[in-house]
C-alpha cells in the first residue's frame, strides 16, 4: 500500500536542543494511525511541521507533495487538524460561522457550505449548537465544534492533536467509533496524537516516540504487549492489554484480549 | 469548610434570545477534608458549579454558601479576595494563563493581586513548590520552559501560596502523560491526608477519580441526580450510561462479568487485586 506521508532523516532544533535527530517516519495511506509518546516528546512539533507551521529542511513528502512554500497550501485543503486546546482555533461569533470559515476561504458556494455544515454537524451530534457562541460552549462541546470544522472540508488526512480530550468517555468513545466509519467508508487516512493508549485501541496502527525518536512501530495487537518499554518511557498500558497480559501470565488466556465482552466469555466458558 | 448549593439555578445571557439554563434547582452539600468528584457530560454545568463557588459567577437564584460567604443574586459579597484566598480554584489549563518570566513572579502575582498580605513571600514561594514536589531551583526557571506536567504543578503552587481550605480542580489530569497524572494523583492524595484540605475536582477521567475520590456527584442537566461513595455510584452502569457516563474500567470489568455471567467477583482499586478473584473464581 502506498504511503500518504513519508518523512525523512527530520532534523529540528529548539533552544540549540534536537527535538527531531535524523526521525523517519511512514503513514500509510488509508490507515489509523495512533502517534503516541509522553509529554514533551515532540508529538505536537511533529503535527506543526506536517502542516508546515513550523518550518524545516527537511524532506517531507504529504500526499505525493512534497512540503515548501510552493504547495504549502495545496497540502493544507488536504489535511483536516484539530488541536487540544480549540479555543485557540476558533476565529467566528457563531458556532455556524466558525464551522463555515474554512469553506467560505476556499470559495464554496453557500448551499453548499449549508448543505455540509448539517451533515457533518448532525453526523457528529452538534447540530443544535450552531447558533451559540464558541467560547460559550463546554470543553468537549468545543472539541467536537473543532472537528466537525476540519471534517467539512473533507480532507484525505484528518490530524487529531490530543482532540477528544475534554469529551466525556462515552461520547468519546461514539466519536471514535464516526470516525472509524469515516475511516472505512471514505478511505480517510487518520493520525491520532494522544498520550494515551487506552485511546490508541480505537485505531490500527500505533507509533510510539520518545526523545524524538520512534520506538515502537506497528499493529496495535503487537505493539501493546512491549508492556516493558513502554512503562520504561512512561507509558501506561491500556487496562484490557494489562489485564490480559497479567492473565496471560496466570495462564489463564492465552493472548492479548482487548474486548471486554470476549474476554470476559473466555474467562468464564 | 461548609460549601452547599441550596436550590441553585443559573442561565447564561439571560433575557436574551441566545439565553441557556445550566443549572436547574440544584442541591448539593460537598465533604469536608475529602476528594470530592464530579462528573457529568459536556454541557451538564460541572464548571458553571466551581465557577459559582469562587463567585466568578453569581447565581441566577437560590444560594451558594461557601462557610460564611453567601453567593446569591442581589447580595454582592463583601470581601471576594478572601474567598477566593481560601477556595483555590485551577482552571483546565491553568498553564496557559502564564504570563511572568519566572516560576517566582508567577507566584507572586496572585499574593499581589488578590491583596494578600504576607512577611514572607520568599519562604511562601518555597513552601508552596515544595508541596507540589518541586524545589527552590525552579524560582528562577521560564515557566514557559517547563513540561507540561510541571507546568500544571507551578499552577496548583500559586494557588497553594495562599494555603486556602478548598482546592477546586477543573479537569486537572487533561493533556497530562501517564507519569504526571499519577505524580497529580499522590500531589491531590497528601493535600488530602497531610494537609486536610477539602478538594473538588471536576473531570471526565472516571478512571482518575476512581483512583482519587472519596464520592462521587453525577450531574445532569443542571441537576445532581447521582451521588455517593465511588463503589455506590460506580456499581450502577445502567443508571449511569443514562446521563452519559462510563465506568471506570476497573469496575466495568466487575459489573460486566455480572451482568454477563451472574458472578459477583466484587470491586477493587487494584488490578492485581482484582487477578487474584479473577483466578479464584475460575481456577
């Protein structure tokens, strides 16, 4: 399968300090992809220099562009991003408006803008907010306004910076479960930036950073039982993956089992 | 510390078109010297509560007594800074209100502004990095530079520094790796067991507060419509799925396996703990 991003031999500086030594990285076009590491390990500056706020020499290749000046542009209709933080992305008084500001820069017709914003707002549940006030909103109100305003534009890749952090479990978990659906039916490429693992179960892939470095990389079912390095960096393990890995050791299962439904039916035939 | 809501009811851009009911009658009576949880969807009104509190806001009516500071409409409060010297309040993100050059002038800035008369600011300063696990070397530091995890503590210290009753935490563990939020979870545990502080902390993190509280209060719609110790309110999934919360994954395990199965293996707040049943009952 193709790559949709391909970065090599990244190099960048902060304070004289390298966040980023000669870091490589392949996403996989179609994928869902969780970029994982504990704080401060460069997940955010990474997520800055694919969308080419922070700028670098490096080679960077988005989608078979690869990142300048030149296309700076044509890589961001591409690219849908949420931040941790939405009230630093909101510009508009209305939800509507706010929501609307990234189609209305591209020069999209109204009823077109219209006729989107009611899909992606009723598709995630945030339909009756477009008249309120963005600052007015709940944290994961916000978060949710946020990523119905980078899913308008229907990107290939829909970057997700610790984006869901302030929606409640359960609604987190049926948003991860619309984007799954988004993920498998329209082929959107997805990149969840958490330092949490629990989060990663939602995707396929995980990638795991520390010191600017990948550590781990692959399928989640085979990255999650490195139970040892990722505890040494600072990482808890999901509880169905410690579960499992400590019944695994009772000999009480014999693999990873990350559904509690089945575990419980193996437990208890 | 009394702090109780007594038939609280509080509405946004009230008397006008975009007007929202948060709170709606609500009562409630918070534990003293405990680690108090509230939980409750987006929107429920969980920070519109801690915000009534600090009397950043006033109720729209009904009363929020907090010891012998009454916050209700019509009635301004005399003495605010006070109050808010003994309610300290960490907003979610606190480390993104950071504005001074040094971890020092960033926690000098609340003792100046809330009027806070003191001998000894110096030693102030260092007692309150001290109890959040952070020595006298980071006076001097950019809080800029800080991890996030040491940011989040720089902004508990500046609320310490004025050793108030009640620590209210507004979703304190949000962006925090695994390392700083249970490095928060022993800081909130001693505030509790050596300094008899009374905390509340609001947040969606079922698995932290299970880990923290001592109750638990479930809103909805402006209203407490569960509360209780943590195995009380955590034992009931069906009621709980209905306003929007999950369990805490320790106890979603117990209740399934009971649901599922009609085995009572019990709650514990250990995994190891819970290995153990897990193996007396099928070995």
């Amino acid at each position: 399968m193709d790559d949709i991003i391909i970065i090599k031999d990244l190099i960048f500086k902060y304070d004289e300090r390298f966040i980023f030594n000669r870091f490589n990285l392949n996403i996989r076009k179609g994928s869902f992809t969780s970029i994982i590491g504990p704080n401060g390990c460069g997940k955010s500056t990474l997520v800055k220099i694919i969308l080419g706020l922070i700028k670098t020499d490096s080679y960077l290749n988005i989608d078979q562009l690869i990142l300048g000046n030149d296309n700076i542009k044509d890589i961001r209709k591409r690219i849908g991003v949420v931040f941790e933080n939405p009230d630093n992305q909101f510009v508009a008084e209305t939800v509507m408006d706010d929501i609307a500001f990234s189609l209305e820069n591209m020069k999209f017709k109204k009823q077109d803008i219209r006729d989107r914003i009611e899909k992606y707002t009723k598709y995630l549940g945030i339909f009756d907010l477009l008249e309120r006030e963005p600052h007015r909103l709940s944290g994961g109100e916000k978060q949710l306004v946020a990523l119905a305003s980078a899913l308008i534009i229907e990107p290939k890749i829909l970057i997700l910076d610790e984006a869901l952090t302030m929606v409640d479990t359960e609604l987190k978990e049926k948003t991860y479960k619309l984007l799954q659906e988004l993920h498998q039916n329209h082929n959107i490429t997805i990149i969840n930036v958490t330092h949490d693992l629990e989060d990663s179960l939602y995707g396929e892939d995980i990638v795991v950073i520390d010191q600017g470095q990948v550590v781990l990389k692959g399928p989640k079912e085979l990255v999650l039982k490195e139970e040892k390095i990722l505890s040494n960096i600072g990482l808890d393990l999901p509880f169905m993956a410690s579960l499992s890995l400590k019944l695994k050791y009772y000999d009480l299962v014999d693999d990873l089992i990350l559904d509690m439904d089945e575990m419980v039916d193996v437990l208890w035939k | 510390m009394e702090i109780k809501f007594d038939s609280v009811y509080y509405t946004y851009n009230q008397r006008t078109p975009l007007n929202k009911k948060v709170l709606n009658n609500l009562n409630v009576e918070f534990k003293k010297d405990k680690v108090n949880g509230i939980i409750g969807k987006s929107g429920s009104g969980k920070t519109t509560m801690i915000e009534l509190i600090n009397a950043l806001l006033v109720p729209t009516s009904g009363k929020v007594s907090i010891n012998k500071f009454i916050n209700k409409n019509g009635k301004k409060i005399k003495d605010v800074n006070k109050l808010r010297r003994q309610v300290g309040l960490v907003f979610q993100f606190p480390e993104e209100q950071f504005f001074n050059k040094t971890v020092k002038k960033e926690l000098l800035f609340g003792i100046k502004y809330l009027n806070y008369q003191t001998k000894n600011s110096d030693k102030r300063c260092s007692d309150a990095l001290k109890m959040v696990g952070l020595d006298d070397s980071y006076l001097d530091r950019n809080p800029f530079t800080l991890s996030s995890g040491e940011k989040r503590k720089v902004a508990i210290a500046s609320i310490l520094i004025f050793n108030p009753k009640v620590i209210i935490l507004d979703e304190p563990t949000i962006g925090l790796d695994s390392i700083s939020k249970n490095n928060l979870i022993k800081l909130i545990k001693m505030l509790k067991n050596k300094y008899h502080k009374t905390i509340i902390i609001v947040s969606h993190d079922v698995d932290m507060l299970h880990q923290i509280c001592d109750y638990i209060y479930v809103i909805n719609n402006g209203e407490v419509v569960m509360e209780g110790t943590k195995y009380e309110v955590f034992s009931n999934p069906d009621e709980l799925t209905k306003y929007g919360i999950k369990c805490p994954k320790i106890m979603e395990f117990s209740n399934k396996v009971l649901a599922k199965k009609n085995i009572k293996i019990g709650y514990r707040d250990d995994i190891m703990d819970l290995i153990k049943d897990v193996y007396r009952h099928v070995k």
